[in-house]
C-alpha cells in the first residue's frame, strides 16, 4: 500500500515538472515590419511574462498545461491576445504582429502597382499619403489637393498663373508635364484635361494619395517619367461612412463637402459631392487678384456590385462645373473702364465615367478589365483673345494577374485614345491632334529569399504618330536586417509632344503653334534611384527613422516653347538633353504624442544644350519640410509647419529670393465632430514684398516668374461630422 502511495505520488511530480512550457514570440510592427524592441508579453491570469528583445523575440517559461491567453502590449500599439492551448504542437516561434493606435494602424496596400502586397513588401519605392496624414493635410486645404502635394518632400507645385492660381505639379524639379496623374488607375488628367486639375479635385473623398517617383511606365505607359500621383477613392464597408465638412476662409472662401458610403448585401455606394466658392482677393494691394473668384461644383456616385462570390462590378461618374475670374479688382467687382479691364476667364465642364470588372478564377488568378471615358470643356478667355476647345479620351485595359507562393504576376494590354478639337477664333491656327497608344505589359514581383524581393517590368507600346516604345524596368529590395531595407530601382520611359505645357499655359495659350509631328519625336528618358530606408526604437517611448532618396533622371531631346520672329510661339526640339540629380531625406522621430518630421531636397535640374548648361528654372536647389505635431488620438492635434526655398533661378535669368513658410495647424476632435482652425503662412510671405508680380501698365500686364506664395497669410476653420 505505502509502495502505490509513493508511486503516485512521484508521478503527479513528474507531470508537474512535465507541464512546465515555454513560449517563444516574435513581435513585428505590423505596418513596417520591423521587430519591437521592449514589448510587453504577459500570461494572464498569472505572474509569468517578459519583455521582447533587440530582435522582437520574448520567451516565458514555466507556462502550465491548458488554455492560456497570451496578451501583447507597447506604447502606441492596440493591444493584442491570442488563447493558445499549452503544450503547443510546434515549438517553432510564433510571429505575433502588432498594429498602430486606430490612426496608424491599417495596412497600407498600394493600388498602383497592381499587387496585392503592402507597402512594406513591394520593391518600388511608393510613398502613401493616408490616414490621419491625409486628414490633417486636407483640414489645411478642403478645397483642392495643391497644399497636400506641395508639403510632401521632393514634391512642388508650381503656379503657372499670377491671377487664375492655376498651378502644376513637379516631381524632382521637371516639369508638370512629365508627371501622369490617376484617379482610381484611370488616367483622367492628361493633356488639355490637366489644366486646373490641382485646383479641381477636392480631398473629402480620398483614402489615400500614392506616390511613385522616378520612371514608372511598365503599367502606366508614357509620361510617368518624373513619376505618377495615384489618388485612391474610399469605397464602401460593412460600416455606413456619412462624412460633412465646411470651412471657410479669410480670404472668404468657402467649402462645403459631404460623402457617403453604404453596403446593401452585395449592392454598395459612394456618393460624394463638393461646392467651393472664392472670392476675388488681393493682399498686397496691387490692384490683381492673387486668389480668382470661382464656383464650383462636383458630384461623384459610384457603385459597386459583387455579382458572386469571385466576380465584382464597379461604376462611377466624375463631373465638374467651374467658373473662374481673375484680374484686375475693379473689373471684377463691375467697375472696369478702359485702364481697368484686365481679366483672365476659365470655364471648364469636366466629365468621366469608369467601368471596372474582377474575376477571381481561382485561389491563385484574377481577370481584371476596366475602361473609361472623359470629355472636358475649357474655355480661356483674356481682353482680346479667346482659347476653348474639347477634349475626348478614353481608356479600356484587360489585364490577368497571378499571386501565389512569393510570386506575382501581372500582364496585359490596353488602348489610350486621346482626341483635342479646338475652337476656331479669328486668324488662330488650331492646335488639333488625334492620338492612340496600344501597348502591352508584363510584370512580375518575386520573392527571392527572406531578405531579397526582385521586381522586373517590360512594356512595348505603338503611336500613332511617334512610333514604338520598349520600356523595361528593374526594382531590387534587400531587408539587410530588421531595421535597415534597401531598395534599388530604374527604367526607360517616354513622353509624346503636348501643346499643353506650364510655358504655353503661362501665355493662355496665344499664339502658341500646333507642333509639327513629320519634324518632332517624343522625348525619351532613363532615371534610377536608390531608396535607403532605417527604422528603429531608440527607447520604449522614443523611435527613429530616416529615409533617403538618391535619384537621377535624363531626358533626351526635350521639347521647348520659344518665340519665332513673327511673334508667334513654337515648339522646337533642339539637341539636347535636361537632367535631374539629388537627393531626399526625411527623418521622422516620435515621443508618445509628439512626432518630429524633417525632410530635406537637394535636387539639381540643369539643361544641356550644345556646349552650353544652364540651371533649369523654378527649381529650389535645397527645400527643407519641417512639421512638429503633437497629437492625441481622437481628442486633438496641434501642428507647426516650416518650410524654406532656396533661391530659384528664373527664366531670365535672375535668380529669386529664398524665402521661409511657416503654418500652424489645430484641431479639437470629440466623437463623431471636430473643429480645426488653421493658420497658413502667418508670417505673410509673398512674392510681391520681394518684387512687383507684372510690368507695364495694369491694362496690359506682362507677367513675373511665380516663384513664391501671392497670396499670403490666409485663415480658414470649420467643422466636421461623422455621422
């Protein structure tokens, strides 16, 4: 008896003992996918836990039998918990990825490189303005997207008219033209279509602004070669969005805004509508207007419809109506004579539909087909000269993608069919064309090793008027280790001659020539760039990363607008070439509710002509973007904004002042409501405290270089509501 008393005895010790187990975790930041240094990991319900190490991983020991609940916490991050029944059936480490606080959180997919990868895991260089970032940059400007670019580093925006406020954007210092901008995918603003189209696109509806730098033209074909701005539509969800905003301005301006979205079962919506108003408005006193007096209307529906399971439909409207005058003040306000009576009117109608279809023929397939239709009306109206015209586009795509096992595949072909007729006034010789591209696409991304993704692209399109193009592309991602990722990429690219330029836009298009095609090719281009990316906790508060992006681009045989002895304007494309090299670093560094942004470019744009270089014009050498935010989720933010522009050369050859810009940004969240109040370039820099903006007389102005804001310090505030 006592012999069985002491063999179970010793065998519920030896159990005991048995049943002591050990978990092993590694933490990842889910959003970066880097390892958490100083995370919390605790068994609840007991006193057993442990803190991550420099490498993410964390072991406890002496974890009993049965259900436990493991639980993850660190500063910043929602807290996770996963119930596990001990003794695990693998003793491998299980990865345990955390997300940011709610604003912060999400992944980041990128929609413009057709991949169902995130951000973190592609090997081109993209950058995503979303979340909370979207929403502060749109609180400073509801009205339009020009401020929201204009901040991002390597990024800016250039005026192209001292009164209307038309501006275009430029991507490492080469102009507008050279940068395609998407809606959704669809390229909705090209050629006469980008006129005003910064001004136009009201940010409301956003869910987030994609950012590809450098050549980009294996899915994007021609003139992506400064690189391409994807503007990403929210859709609907399981949850009903009823977004309102208003803001008004100093300068009396007004916006007004609201978005819906709802799913109904397999029936879902979007509808987003926007009226903006400005009035005519003149800081410095000069008698012009540095703000334009417009309306504005835009409505946007969209529906979606999920035919089965793997078959989904999608179909949505653009429409613009805007009326925009600017000019001398007197005439505006109704009081013009023969001195008073400078004025520049755009009249633009902006119309599109698009059509997407998806088909997931398997686990690892999807067919995809889209298409769309634009027609846009523009009418420039100056004392003695009018310019209108239409322009008709449309786009049909039918791609196949494949994903499976660290491969993706994705190819296709589509059409791009571009029609301008213009409107004849008196002697004007027109400026039509009648364009199509076919072209056809392969690309693939693949994931070599743990540490090594390689993204390879070939595209070959046919003109109609200049010809064919190849166009392959390379990109390389090493992850050296968890906190340092680099990224190596370049390809070819090409731009057909446009009439519709910054230079032609400046001169409303007067005079400007159609361009002989038997005498004109397309330009071409190579760019590269190297992206080196650091990321990395200094303390459990403290985190550090810095970003730097080495580029290069070359274009060859660029087209440029000079004046002929008949006074008259023509395109001309001499030998040569113009060239952009520099570099960009951002530097991001946060202490619980704080964040430090630095950024910093150095972009050098010259162009080469025979034995002469000169500097390109309007091109800051070095822009510093300097932003410290204190923000505490869903309660309030609190923004100071510095930014400084190097001297620019001008196109005659003067150089420009430097200058600094700086903002405050607030707002007081409560839930579902939120005021913001906003204070823009309060120490009220403009060009016209540097110099006069026009000379000759105000009835003929002959207008300065824009190099600087003509607007100066500008209030807005308003409220929002999510219902």
């Amino acid at each position: 008896m006592l012999k069985s008393i002491l063999y179970t005895f010793v065998l519920l010790i030896g159990s005991t003992v048995w049943a002591q187990n050990t978990f092993t975790a590694i933490i990842i930041d889910h959003e970066h996918d880097h390892p958490l240094v100083g995370a919390n990991v605790i068994v609840k319900g007991s006193t057993l836990g442990a803190s991550s190490d420099q490498n993410g991983r964390v072991e406890i020991h002496n974890i009993p039998d049965g259900e436990q609940v493991i639980s993850v916490s660190y500063v910043g991050f929602e807290e996770s918990s996963i119930s596990l029944s001990f003794p695990l059936a693998q003793s491998d480490p299980v990865f345990i990825f955390l997300h940011g606080h709610a604003e912060h959180g999400e992944e980041v997919f990128i929609s413009a490189t057709r991949s169902s990868r995130t951000i973190a895991d592609i090997p081109t260089r993209v950058e995503a303005i979303s979340g909370e970032e979207l929403v502060e940059k749109g609180n400073m400007k509801p009205g339009d997207i020009r401020m929201l670019l204009n901040e991002s580093t390597g990024i800016q925006t250039q005026q192209t008219s001292a009164t209307s406020y038309n501006s275009s954007i430029r991507i490492q210092g080469l102009d507008g033209k050279y940068t395609q901008i998407l809606k959704d995918g669809y390229p909705l603003y090209s050629g006469f279509s980008g006129g005003l189209s910064l001004l136009q696109i009201v940010p409301l509806d956003l869910k987030q602004v994609e950012v590809i730098k450098g050549a980009s033209s294996t899915l994007h074909g021609g003139g992506a070669i400064a690189g391409l701005v994807n503007l990403v539509s929210k859709g609907p969800d399981d949850h009903r969005e009823i977004s309102l905003l208003l803001n008004g301005t100093s300068a009396l301006g007004l916006d007004a805004s609201a978005f819906y979205a709802e799913e109904f079962g397999n029936l879902g919506t979007t509808f987003f509508v926007s009226y903006n108003l400005g009035s005519a408005y003149d800081p410095a006193g000069n008698g012009l207007t540095a703000i334009p007096e417009f309306r504005r209307t835009t409505i946007n529906p969209k529906f979606f419809l999920s035919v089965s399971e793997n078959t989904s439909l999608s179909l949505g409207f653009n429409s613009t109506l805007e009326d925009r005058l600017g000019g001398d003040m007197e005439y505006i306000d109704g009081h013009g004579d023969s001195t008073h009576a400078y004025f520049e009117e755009n009249s633009t109608t902006r119309f599109s539909t698009q059509f997407g279809l998806e088909h997931k023929h398997n686990k690892t397939s999807t067919i995809t087909a889209k298409s769309s239709w634009s027609y846009y009306d523009r009418g420039v109206v100056i004392p003695g000269y009018t310019f209108s015209g239409i322009q008709r586009a449309s786009f049909s795509e039918v791609n196949y993608g494949y994903a499976h096992e660290g491969l993706e595949i994705v190819a296709g072909a589509n059409l791009w069919t571009d029609k301008f007729s213009q409107e004849s006034h008196a002697s004007t010789e027109v400026v039509d064309y009648d364009h199509y591209t076919l072209g056809a696409f392969i690309q693939s991304t693949w994931n070599a090793s743990e540490r090594l993704n390689l993204e390879t692209g070939l595209r070959v399109d046919k003109q109609n008027e200049y010809g064919n193009f190849v166009l392959p592309r390379l990109a390389l991602m090493v992850k050296v280790n968890p906190k340092l990722v680099l990224r190596v990429g370049g390809g070819l690219g090409y731009k057909t001659p446009t009439v519709f330029t910054e230079d032609a836009e400046k001169l409303q298009f007067r005079n400007v020539l159609p361009i002989d095609v038997t005498i004109t090719k397309a330009e071409e281009s190579l760019g590269t760039n190297i992206d080196i990316n650091f990321r990395t906790p200094l303390s459990e508060y403290l985190t550090l990363s810095i970003n730097s992006l080495l580029f290069y681009t070359r274009i060859d045989d660029p087209i440029m607008l000079a004046s002929n002895p008949s006074g008259a304007f023509e395109f001309l494309q001499p030998e040569g070439t113009i060239d952009t090299r520099g570099v960009e670093t951002n530097i991001k560094l946060g202490y619980d509710h704080f964040k430090l942004f630095v950024g910093h470019t150095y972009a050098d744009v010259n162009q080469h002509y025979g034995e002469e270089t000169t500097r390109f014009p309007l091109v800051s050498k070095h822009r510093l973007n300097n932003v410290l935010m204190y923000e505490k989720h869903d309660e309030i933010r609190i923004g100071l904004e510095a930014y400084y522009f190097s001297p620019q050369q001008l196109s005659d050859n003067r150089s420009s002042e430097e200058y600094w810009i700086f903002g405050l940004m607030t707002e007081k969240m409560w839930d579902g409501f939120s005021l913001f109040l906003n204070f823009e370039n309060f120490l009220d820099t403009r060009q016209s405290k540097f110099e006069a903006i026009y000379t000759g007389s105000i009835t003929n102005p002959q207008f300065n270089d824009i190099y600087a804001p003509v607007d100066g310090f500008v209030i807005n505030g308003g409220l929002k509501l999510s219902l």
